[in-house]
C-alpha cells in the first residue's frame, strides 16, 4: 500500500479468504489478514489473524478398533489417593460391588480399546501473532525478532488419556465415560476402557519467540554465523469435553499418551566457514517437565519419580563443497547424551519428546549434488 514513504519504508496488507466444500461434512469458509508495516529500513512489524479448519483423517475416521495395555491404575484400587473425591470415587466402586480391599492384577496396565471414529468433526481453530525484526544497518549482518503466538482450536481431534477417562468416571466429574468401561463379572478388574478417536473440548496455547541472527566476516576466507532461537511457552491449556474444566499443562509431560509440552526450548547454532569448508555447531536445550496423568500432577509421595529435569544434547558436523556437490560429516549427541527415564513399557523414555538421543551417540556421512 505504502513505499519510501514518510514513516512507511513498507506497508503491506495481505488479506486472504477460502471455501471448502465437503461431502461428509459440507461447507467451510476460512480467512487470514496479515499486516507487515516497516517505519524505516532498521525495524519492522508484524501481525496476522485468521482461521483453520481441518478435517478428519480417513486413519481416524475409519481405522480399525484394536486393544492397547495403556499405563493407568484402576482408581477402586488407589481409592485414598484422590484426597477429597476419594468419598465420591469409594461410593462409585461400592455402587459396582468393588470391595473395599481390591487390588489390581495388571500391574497398572489397563485393556484399553482404541481406534477410529466414523462421527468425528472437523476442528476449527482460530490464530494470532504478532511481533518485530530489527536490522540496524549500522551492525551489517544482525538480525534480532521478537514474536507473540496465540493458537485457539475448538472440537480437537485426539484419543482421551485412559487415567483420565478412569478419574472423570469415577470420581464423578463426567459419569458420561463410565458407559466406556467394562469390568469382568467374576473378578471385577477392568476388562476394557473405550478411548478412541473424539472430539475434545479444545486447545489454548501461546508463547513467545525470540530469535538472533549474526554473521560477520572475521578475514577474506573466513566467516562466523550466530544463530539462537529460544522458545519460551506461556501457556497450554486442554480441555477434553465441550464446557468443561480446562487443565493447565505448560511445563507438563503427560507420560501415559507420549506429549510433553517444555515451559523453555533453546536452539543454539554456530557455524565457522573458510572457502569451500565449514564446521558447524549445535546445542538444544529442552526444559524440564513435571509428570501429569491427564488430570493431575505426580508428587514425590504419589509417583516416586515425578519429573524429568532438562536436558542438553551437542552435535558438530564438518562440510565441504565442490562445485555442485556437497560432503557432510558430522556427530549426532557428541557427549552420548541418554534420554532421561519416563515411564513407558517399551523404552523407558519418551520417544517423541527425547527420541533423537535414543541411538546414543552416533556418527553420519552424507553427500549431495544440486542439479
């Protein structure tokens, strides 16, 4: 809109707008606008607000239904570890004739029946950021960004902890899911929980970027780039039934459904370059987290290990290049970082959060050629 004008080096404005057409699901319309204003050629602002719309997979509509031994305790079993509902959860047990006395005979596994869900619908969703870039022209080469996000998304898609699904039914929060739970007439342990595929209440997150770029020339062969993002998450927020409670989770790792959600991740990158060779740098940093079953924290008393405290890991890799082609050599986890222990029957980890350091330390070599 704006060019080389008095305080509008550059103004931009991007509006955007977009209808689908579903046969399962039928129309959706969806929007975003974007403004980009530059005062002068050392700063610059930013902003966007639009929708989303997704639909749900075919895996997730229409997968088949299969049963998983998912890492959760029978809460007739933990009855006095609920404090104030252990009342509300003793008399739901006692309503389904569980004796006072009863034990578990998984080991804190329950069968739990997963799968997909041929009456999902779409999630909507609803984002905002907004943020800087300053340039200085009077430091060539740096660049620093500032960046605020906001996600909201409604009817989200996923498949409902089991612990939860357990504590919303017995303690009487939300009996809708005890028509989920089948026990065994003989035994009365539970034979199945239903968690498949649904939509939840929704989603609220939001956090800050922070981002330093830095490349200077030290000789005539010989250059050094900086480079730092550090991602600060100010809140996660999930709720699992529409109007229902939002629990907070920013700083938690719900072990029992492999997701974590850092308060702090940090990535740190420096690169040395002489001629046709470089060497790289790289350290991540992953923050701490406090373990969660879905609906509330572990304590020392209740969980023995409760967290997982943060973690670096360090990789270098050696580049070279020869006219179209290029030669890499590098060391993934240079100090044979292990994965810090979480609760899992199958790793001892979690492989989505810590997966990378699984391998221990390990060496690559790459080549490719552009065309």
């Amino acid at each position: 809109m704006l060019k080389n004008a008095f305080l509008a080096k550059d103004l931009t404005i991007d509006a955007q707008g977009r209808y689908s057409s579903y046969n399962t699901f039928g129309g959706a319309k969806n929007w975003k606008v974007a403004i980009n204003w530059a005062p002068n050629r050392d700063i610059r602002f930013r902003g966007t607000l639009g929708t989303s719309y997704r639909q749900p997979s075919v895996y997730q509509l229409y997968s088949g239904q299969q049963l998983s031994y998912e890492f959760a305790n029978d809460p007739c079993a933990q009855v006095s570890s609920y404090g104030a509902s252990s009342p509300m959860v003793a008399a739901s047990c006692a309503r389904q004739g569980i004796p006072a006395n009863f034990t578990m005979v998984t080991a804190g596994q329950v069968p739990t029946l997963q799968g997909g869900n041929g009456a999902l619908k779409p999630e909507t969703g609803r984002t905002y950021t907004f943020g800087t870039v300053l340039t200085p022209h009077w430091v060539p080469g740096l660049s620093l960004s500032a960046e605020y996000w906001h996600y909201t998304v409604k009817n989200m898609i996923s498949a409902i902890g089991t612990q939860y699904l357990l504590d919303q039914c017995y303690t009487g929060a939300n009996t809708g899911y005890c028509s989920g739970i089948i026990r065994n007439n003989q035994n009365q342990q539970i034979q199945t929980a239903s968690a498949l595929y649904e939509n939840l209440g929704g989603m609220r997150t939001g956090g800050l970027d922070l981002d330093l770029d830095y490349t200077f020339r030290i000789t005539r062969h010989d250059r050094l780039s900086l480079s730092n993002n550090f991602q600060q998450l100010i809140s996660y927020q999930q709720q699992y039934v529409p109007g229902g409670q939002w629990f907070n989770y920013d700083g938690r790792l719900l072990y029992n459904n492999n997701s974590g959600q850092p308060r702090v991740r940090n990535y740190t990158t420096a690169t040395w370059r002489h001629d046709a060779f470089s060497f790289t740098y790289m350290m991540n940093y992953t923050g701490g987290m406090v373990w969660n079953d879905q609906s509330v924290d572990l304590t020392k008393d209740t969980g023995g290990r409760y967290k997982t405290p943060g973690i670096f890991s360090h990789d270098i890799t050696l580049g070279y290049q020869l006219n179209r082609w290029s030669f890499q050599a590098g060391v993934r986890n240079l100090f044979d970082k292990k994965p810090p222990y979480v609760v899992d029957g199958a790793t001892n980890t979690n492989v989505y959060q810590y997966g990378s350091l699984i391998m221990g330390r390990n060496v690559f070599l790459q080549a490719g050629v552009n065309f």
